[in-house]
C-alpha cells in the first residue's frame, strides 16, 4: 500500500502526510500495556508508522496527542455509540497534525 501510495496520488512521497490513530481505549483504563501494544492493531500502528517514515513521508502518531489531551481535559473522541471520532477527536487529530508538520513547506498556489 504504502509503496504504490505516492504514483497512486501522483505525489512525491515527502507530500504524504499518514496519521496513525491512538489505541483509544487503552488510554481511557489508563497506560499503554505490553499486550496492547503487542496486538494486532499494535503491531500494525508501528508498522505504518515505522514504513511510512521509512519511504519520506511524514507519518504522525496521533497517541501522544490522545494521551496528554484525556489527561489534560477528561473528555473522550469519540460518541459513545460509536468508535469513529467526534467533532473534539477531530480537532484534537487535527491540531496534532498541524503541530508536528510544523514549518513543513506549504505548496505553491
């Protein structure tokens, strides 16, 4: 996926931006556990992070943003019907990814 990402979107590779969603509901019951991290879904979000960087892109985890957020302001992402974000998770995504693309070049209009 990632590798036919950029001819896909007919892009260079260091114009991808990949954000990693956090692993929700750990950060909800408290740290990041060994299993969690070692799960499926674990394993994957370090995968694309890790091969994201590895091809130029710019791969943010959107965890440490989650984590020092619910800390912070108590207020989960998501609808408790539902594990998609809600309007809150979407700005605090949106910051996060704002903040660690950072003086990233803008393109020319």
């Amino acid at each position: 996926f990632l590798d036919q990402l950029a001819g896909s979107l007919c892009v260079k590779p260091e114009d991808i931006v990949i954000a990693v969603d956090a692993m929700r509901p750990q950060i909800y019951e408290g740290p990041t556990t060994e299993a969690a991290g070692n799960s499926y879904f674990g394993r994957m979000r370090s995968h694309i992070l890790k091969e994201a960087a590895a091809r130029g892109m710019k791969a943010v985890d959107l965890e440490t943003a989650f984590r020092a957020d619910f800390a912070a302001n108590g207020r989960r992402f998501e609808p408790a019907i539902d594990n998609h974000w809600n309007a809150y998770g979407h700005a605090v995504a949106a910051n996060a990814i704002l903040n660690a693309l950072g003086n990233w070049p803008q393109p020319a209009r």
